[in-house]
C-alpha cells in the first residue's frame, strides 16, 4: 500500500526525451512586481502579479504559467505562500524559465464565476500581446484546483495545458456549507436561482473539453474540504476517452493538500507535453504507440 501503481503504459520518458533537460535545469525568477489592468467587463481595476525569469529575453519564445490562488486569499498566494504546492508551482515555473502569473481573477473569492472568466480571457490576450508567448499553461489549488480546470473547458483555444490541484469538478453537487455564499455571489446566485451556471462550470461533465490539452489532476483521500469523489469520475472520463496524454495521483495519505513531489511532477508533466509539437504527438498515436499517457495513482 502507498506504492505508486501505474495505469497504461508509460511512455513519456521517450516521447519527451527532447524536452525533458528543462525539468532538472535549476533556474531563478526574479522579483515579483505588481500590476494592474481595467477590466473591459466592467471597468474595475484588477490585479496580478507577474515575475520573469532571471535573465528574460522577450526576442525568445517563453511558455507562460497562470497560477490562481485559492478560497479567501489573492494574488501573492503563489508569490509568497510556503505551502508545499506554492514552492512547488514557483520551482517548476522557475526550472523551465516560465513568465509566471499569478492573479487575483475576483479575489478573495472567485471559483471562475462569469467575471473572473472574462477577466482571464483579457489578461491572456493583453499577456499575448506584451510577450513573445509559446504555450500558456493554466494551475490551481484548491478554489484555483477547481477554477483552472473551469476555465480550461470553456476556453480550450486560449490554453495549452492545465494542472488542477485538490479541487472539484462538479460545482452542482459540490456543498462544503463554507463556500457556497461565496460561490453564489460570484456565480450570479444559488444552484436553484442560476443552475447553469453551476452545471457548465462542473468539469467531470464535460471531460471531452480537455482532449486538446496535456492534464493533470492530484486529489487527497482524506480532503474534507473539497472531496476527491468528483475529480477521480473526471479522471475516469478522460480515461475512458483514451486521452493522449493525461496524469492524476490520488494520494490516499494527505486531505486538502499537494505534496512538493507531486506538484513539481504534475507541472513537469503538462508544461513538457504541451512542448511537443502537434505532429510529433500525432505521429506517436500513429505508430502503433500508447500515446503520451501517464496515469499514476496511489493504492487506496
């Protein structure tokens, strides 16, 4: 028990292979700067911020990483936060030299309701037109864990890859009593006053939004705060799609948390595929192999 079982066959060591050296290179980000843009929404100011890497050169391509924070903080969650998923999300961003972001979307409470989605979509776009971007890549934990999934399925053309940490993909049946007015002040009101919005924000019903993009998912057996249930049926989804390339640890030992380990492999995971051009994936599928998949799991 607790030994790491795989599921599938594992082959990202080899179809990764001409990208793997940036997952060990020890890189640095430089100080964080906040900033600031209108939103078109609604003409309010809204925050984020940003750190390059150390020696940034905007004549080269840089993968972008979007980190968005959980329930009840803001921005300099992922900035300064010392959780283990924090370092981690900061670590990987630093090794493979991403412009790391990290923004308020509506803090402090926000769960990727209509106006924290609108915001998103501008900052990318505003993002896209400052740097010479290649790939952006959406995370999260907890709030953040549900939120970038959320945004990645409505928005499978502005993201290249998502990682959601400790989150839930069903917003319907999702009743932890801690955040639900919050939840219905950013969803526009209740399950029963607005439903829709509930139901096109629940992930698990959706799985064949994310078949565009490299996928990880981490839960806890023992979270309470946001149970694992719905994450394991979204990852059972895109299982039962064959999605190409696709990771989820189930660690039955933690609750609401993600190890070091596990955020820094999640994050090497999705930002290396994402790297692989399109033919080169496709050629791999052709030949007969098992894809880019990598499902871990944990005994439980």
């Amino acid at each position: 028990m607790g030994i790491m079982r795989t599921l599938g066959i594992i082959v990202l060591a080899l179809a990764l292979a001409s990208v793997a050296a940036h997952t060990t290179v020890a890189g640095e980000l430089g100080a964080p700067v906040d900033k600031q843009f209108i939103a078109t929404l609604d003409g309010t100011v809204q925050k984020y911020v940003e750190m390059l890497p150390v020696g940034f050169d905007n004549s080269q391509p840089h993968d972008i990483l979007i980190a968005l924070h959980g329930h009840n903080s803001d921005r300099w969650q992922f900035v300064t936060g010392t959780q283990s998923v924090l370092t981690g999300t900061r670590a990987a961003a630093a090794a493979h030299e991403m412009i790391f972001i990290s923004p308020d979307y509506r803090a402090i409470a926000s769960w990727m309701g209509p106006a924290a989605e609108a915001d998103m979509v501008q900052l990318i776009a505003l993002l896209r037109a400052q740097y010479n971007v290649r790939n952006v890549i959406m995370c999260g934990s907890s709030m953040g864990g549900t939120s970038a999934p959320i945004f990645a399925a409505l928005h499978p053309d502005l993201i290249e890859g998502v990682c959601g940490f400790n989150g839930t993909a069903n917003m319907v049946e999702f009743n932890n009593p801690a955040f639900l007015p919050a939840i219905a002040l950013s969803y526009g009101g209740t399950k029963e006053q607005v439903p829709e919005q509930y139901i096109m924000r629940s992930t698990e019903l959706v799985p064949g939004q994310f078949l565009s993009m490299p996928v990880a998912l981490t839960v806890g057996g023992k979270d309470t705060d946001v149970p694992p249930d719905s994450m394991r049926r979204l990852a059972a989804s895109l299982e039962a799609l064959n999605h190409p390339c696709f990771m989820m640890t189930d660690n039955p030992y933690v609750g609401h948390s993600t190890t070091y380990a596990d955020t820094v492999a999640s994050l090497d995971f999705v930002i290396n595929a994402a790297a692989i051009p399109e033919p080169a994936t496709l050629g791999l599928l052709g030949a007969g192999i098992a894809g880019l998949v990598l499902r871990r799991r944990r005994a439980h």
